[in-house]
C-alpha cells in the first residue's frame, strides 16, 4: 500500500523500476544515498546510480554532461544543497544550457525538524522560481507523487521536486491516477474562501477547512503541487467564485506560493489574499508540533488567516 | 598532416580571431589567442568529427570551460566549415549565433555551454562518464583557464574524474598567468600546478602550449594513457601571435580592436610588416 511507504521509497521505487527499464536513467546522489535510500541502487546497479561525494556543484555540472549524452539524470540532496547551494549551476549547465536533469531536494521547509536551521530549506522555491523554464513540483502524498514521477521522466525539461522523505499525511485514496503535473485540484468545494495549499500543508489545509465548516464557513481547497508553472485558471476559477484566497505553504512566504498566486491574483482576478507560511524567519531546530507553532502554521493559523481575508472582502 | 600545415592553419584561426573581435570592436582576445594551438591540434588532427553532421553519434566532445574564449572556438568552427566564416563578423551582434560565451544550443559545433567558471570541467567529466557508459569510444577534450582554477568546482572536478579512472578525459589549462584583473601569481597563486594535478591522481603533462609539436606530443601521449584522466599544462602567452596584444599582457583580457589594429595584425600574422 502507498499509504504505508516512506516518500523516499516512492521515489526509489520509481527510480529502481526506470532502470531496469529505460537505459537513460541515472540517479546521482553527494553522499545523502543513505538518508534518501538510494544506497542499495549504487550497489546493485553501480553505473547507474553514482555518488559524487560531498561536491553538489559537481554533481549538478556532471549531471548536465550527462545529460547532453542523452541521460536522464536524476540529482538528490537535502533541499538546501539542491538548491540554493547550487543555484548557478542549476541556472547555466542545467536550465540555461537546457539539459533534462531533475533536481530532487529532500526535507522541505519545517520537515528538516532536528536538523534545524542550516537544513531548513525555506527559500528554494523562491531561490528557483525566477529562472525560465524549470518545473517546481512538491509532492502532496505518495498516491499523487507515484502517479507524477512518470510525468517528471517524461517531461523534457529541469524538474524541482520538493521531496518529503517520510511518511506523509495520505490525501488522495489509494488507486486515484487523475493527476496531471500542470494542473492543480480542486480538492473540495466551497463557496466563502479558498485555500490554495501545498505540500504538507494541504493535509492541514483540510482540517482547517473542516474547522472552518463548524463555524458555518465554506471553504475550497486548490491543491497545487505544482507552483512552477502555476494553474493560474484553476485559481482563478475559484477566486472569481469566493472572492477571498488564502494561501497555506511550508515555505517562506516569500517567493514562493503566496507570491505566485498573488502574481496571478493581482493580474487577472484583484482578490483578497492571505497566507500562511514562514514570514521573515530563519529555521530552526525542533520536531514538527514545535515547528508548526513558532512559525504559525497549524490548522487554527489557517482558520485565523481564512476569517480575516474573509472579513476583508 | 605535418606541423606547416597546422601552423598555417593556426594562422587563419588568429586571423578569424582578431577579425571577429574588430567586427564589434572589443572582446576577449587574449585568452583566445592563447589557446589556438590546443584548437588546432584537436580539431585538425586528433578529434573524431564531422563538420557536416555536428550531433554525430559517438564523436569527440570538447568543452570550452574557459567559456569567455568563444571567439576562438568560432574562429576554428567557422574554418573547419560548420558554418560560412562571414557569419564570424556577427560575433556578439543583437541575435547572432555566436555569443562571448560558448552556448550549445546556439552555435553548431558547441558541444557544451560555459561562461560561468568551474562548471564545463564538471560538465566534461558527466560527458566523458557518459560515453564509458555507453561504450562508444567517444573521448571528452576540455580546456580550462588558469584564474578558473581558482574555481572550487574544478577540484571537486577533479577529484571525481580521478576516482572513476576517466582516461577518455583529457584537460587542458591555458596557463597564460594572467587573469582579468592581473597577474595570477599576484592574485592567488596557484603554484606548484602541476603538481596539484599529480596530488589528485591525474596523468600530468607540462608543455608550451603555443608550440604545436611539443603540444600534439602530449596529446598522443594522454589518449594512449590509461586508466587516469590527463592533464596538459599548457604554459601559453596570452595574446600569442599579435604584437599589440601580446604586449598589453594582463590588460589583453578583453580589449578593443581597431581596424586599423586588425589590418595590422592580419599583416602580421601573415608574415608582413606592419
């Protein structure tokens, strides 16, 4: 059962079953393969599963020469070193020079928990967002995420994934293939405000909206594991019904969802906009329930956030 | 082919250089002439190439890491027919397929794009890791600066190369001494190189890289070598071949070019006065 699996064995999986049976792809790991589980694939399949060693800018370089010989190579590391570490050689050798490598960054925002600050990626999409081209992706559960990877392979072009490594809250039933990496979901319909969420925040996105019902508020849930490009007329659509947004990220606010949905708000559709997320913080070190706390980012942050827009319209 | 040939050859190349950078009146000259040698021996004698078919299955990949040496690698593209030498005048124009810097996806030819230093060493390391994959024969030829070297990337380049045995991989470093903004010596120095190379596990040659048979005695001597990937120092000038260049020494980097400076070392390189 997928509800049962660590993320990172969905991605693993994945990875293993595309070697065998597609010549093009390879996994690259900078001595994270124990933590993402990539380990064993470098002992059973040696040329197709690398390890660079502490060096990601290496790795993200070697992955584009790799992929300009017809590779698909997919790079792993924590979020912070996938990203913002090797920032320009993700913009040159991978989007600038167009190669098909897919960057794979563990342990988004909060998620990083004991390893705190340093390891908080709470600014990778931000970091990424701005350069042409490249698709950003964060998982919402592992239905969703098997049902993705496929389309990740498959599209022609640098992919962000944003990976959970453990188990993560279940949102879709088991069995749902329905998803599309361009289009967000309208999870639940509703009438009063929408909530727009990501990531781990779309399971708490749905307890609040549950809080919200008691209280007699009507709320719609967008799922949008996909910011980059984001569905701007699914946003719209629902914007245009509720006339009240409130955006739920384990991000810095900044640069990420909020922001581009505020990009596509203010553009087509003025809407009150609110948002949850990280605002003006750096990480730090704690488990989840601490986490979610210091950095505002529970279900009653979301209910708060919800009433205010809601009362601004 | 014998050593006149190539030196006649290496000649046009300096032409088409300076002519190019004219066309649009400054560029990086310096750290392109340096390296016209190198070019030379590669394209004229030791890479297995089509001109005709520039995506040719199983061919030898260069990679110009030293990015801003664009015009140079143009200069021997253009003449090796990938594309009409007019085109060189186009150089750096609004549109035009021939940017300072090396881009894959624009000139015909470019196997790898560069310009931010560091990465298209790790770029040529992920290429020739991709041809011993695929068992295709296919040798990766990189050239990279001296101030490049200053690069962490090139040593975590170089560390891996090492570790996986890429004796299809064969570095060069135009080691001119000079930097954009001095003399490296000056500036972060990076002697003892050579040795450096050795400490990593490479196959280390030590030439003068403007001389085409100590250079092209190197070059046979890394593909025969195995097991390690090769370096060859290239002790070069920067500005080779052109007096005017040659003699601004560090302040060749990127400089403007007359035509009255351009005919000048036409006449030059040709074997005339000026």
């Amino acid at each position: 059962m997928l509800k049962e699996k660590l993320m990172k064995e969905v991605f693993t999986d994945f990875i293993k079953e595309n070697i065998l049976a597609d010549e093009r792809i390879i996994i690259v790991d900078a001595d994270l393969s124990k933590c993402i589980g990539s380990n064993p694939l470098e002992k059973e399949f040696p040329d197709r599963a690398i390890n660079v060693g502490i060096s990601e800018q290496n790795m993200a370089s070697v992955a584009a020469g790799l992929a300009s010989y017809g590779f698909i190579p997919f790079i792993t590391s924590f979020g912070p070193f996938a990203t913002r570490r090797i920032c320009d050689q993700i913009m040159i050798s991978i989007c600038y020079a167009q190669q098909n490598v897919k960057i794979v960054g563990t342990d988004p925002g909060i998620s990083a928990e004991l390893n705190g600050g340093t390891h908080m990626a709470l600014e990778d999409i931000g970091v990424l967002r701005s350069i042409p081209h490249i698709v950003i992706y964060e998982p919402t559960d592992n239905v969703e995420f098997a049902a993705m990877l496929p389309q990740i392979r498959d599209h022609n072009g640098p992919v962000y994934i944003r990976m959970f490594r453990k188990c993560p809250p279940v949102v879709y039933k088991e069995g749902d293939t329905d998803f599309n990496l361009f289009k967000a979901k309208v999870y639940r319909e509703g009438k009063d405000v929408t909530l727009v969420a990501t990531g781990l925040m779309v399971s708490t996105a749905i307890e609040a909206a549950k809080q919200l019902e008691e209280d007699g508020i009507s709320a719609e849930i967008i799922v949008c594991p996909t910011i980059k490009p984001i569905d701007s007329e699914t946003i719209i659509a629902s914007a245009r019904k509720t006339r009240a947004v409130v955006t739920c990220e384990n991000h810095n606010v900044m640069g990420a969802l909020r922001s581009a949905v505020a990009e596509v708000l203010c553009e087509q559709c003025p809407t009150v906009l609110q948002s949850v997320g990280v605002k003006e913080q750096f990480g730090e070190v704690g488990k989840m329930p601490y986490l979610r706390k210091v950095f505002h980012m529970e279900a009653a942050d979301i209910v708060v956030a919800a009433k205010k827009a809601i009362g601004l319209k | 082919m014998d050593y006149k040939e190539l030196e006649s050859f290496a000649k046009e190349i300096r032409v088409n250089i300076v002519s190019s950078i004219c066309s649009i009146g400054a560029g990086h000259i310096g750290g392109s002439l340096s390296i016209v040698e190198a070019l030379t021996l590669l394209y004229k004698k030791h890479m297995k190439i089509d001109p005709a078919n520039p995506k040719m299955e199983g061919r030898d990949r260069f990679v110009c890491s030293k990015g801003h040496a664009g015009p140079a690698v143009y200069a021997v593209l253009a003449e090796m027919g990938y594309f009409e030498k007019s085109e060189l005048l186009t150089l750096n124009q609004g549109g035009t397929r021939l940017p300072s810097h090396c881009d894959m996806n624009k000139t015909p030819g470019i196997d790898m794009t560069a310009g931010s230093l560091g990465q298209g060493m790790s770029c040529a390391v992920g290429i020739a890791l991709g041809a011993k994959l695929k068992k295709d024969g296919a040798r990766c030829y990189c050239i990279i600066g001296d101030g490049e070297s200053q690069e962490g990337q090139i040593w975590e380049a170089a560390l891996f190369a090492a570790h996986k045995k890429l004796d299809n991989l064969i570095v060069f470093t135009d080691y001119n001494k000079y930097q954009l903004d001095g003399a490296i010596e000056e500036i972060n120095n990076l002697e003892p190189l050579a040795e450096k190379w050795k400490a990593f596990g490479w196959n280390v040659y030590e030439v003068d890289g403007n001389c085409l048979e100590e250079l092209d005695k190197a070059i046979i001597a890394a593909k025969a070598n195995m097991g390690k990937p090769s370096m060859i120092v290239m002790h070069t000038i920067k500005g080779k071949g052109i007096e005017f260049v040659e003699s601004a020494k560090g302040g060749c980097h990127s400089m403007s070019v007359s035509c009255e400076q351009r005919d000048c070392a036409v006449n030059e390189i040709r074997g005339g006065l000026c």
